[in-house]
C-alpha cells in the first residue's frame, strides 16, 4: 500500500503546537507517521484512543496481545 502524506501538519488553534503525536526534538518522523496511520484509517479519530497491540499487529504482521494483569512470569513469558 502507498499511501501519499502532504506537509500540512494538525496544530492547536492558531498556535504552532502540534496537536497530537510529537517527538522529543525536532525530528518529524513521528508526525509523518502518525498522519500516515490517520490517512490510512480515514481520520485522527478512528486512531484516538486505540491500542497499541493493535497498531503494532498492523504494522508488523506480529500478532500483538493485550494484558490485563502482569504477573510474577510476565515477562518470562514475553
């Protein structure tokens, strides 16, 4: 899939902060991405809020679990 992102990047009314998802420094990597993930689910909204086993499933082919507890072998299990 290919999927075409513009250089219009989603900020807080007329301010210059970014409205969702921002790196550490000055990198834009992580804006280009999630606007990348927005276009391909359609909006901000349909990605507002999900899981994270889920983007993880999506982007890697791994299947992605979700826990509701960790336990003393969680991580021996991971």
């Amino acid at each position: 899939m290919q999927v075409v992102v513009d250089d219009k990047i989603v900020c807080l009314g007329d301010t210059d902060e970014i409205a969702f998802a921002a790196a550490n420094g000055c990198e834009l990597w992580v804006i280009l991405l999630e606007k990348m993930w927005a276009k391909i689910h359609s909006c901000y909204d349909r990605i507002a809020g999900g899981w994270e086993f889920e983007t993880i499933r999506d982007l890697t082919g791994a299947p992605g679990y979700y826990l509701t507890s960790i336990e003393n072998d969680t991580f021996d299990l991971i």
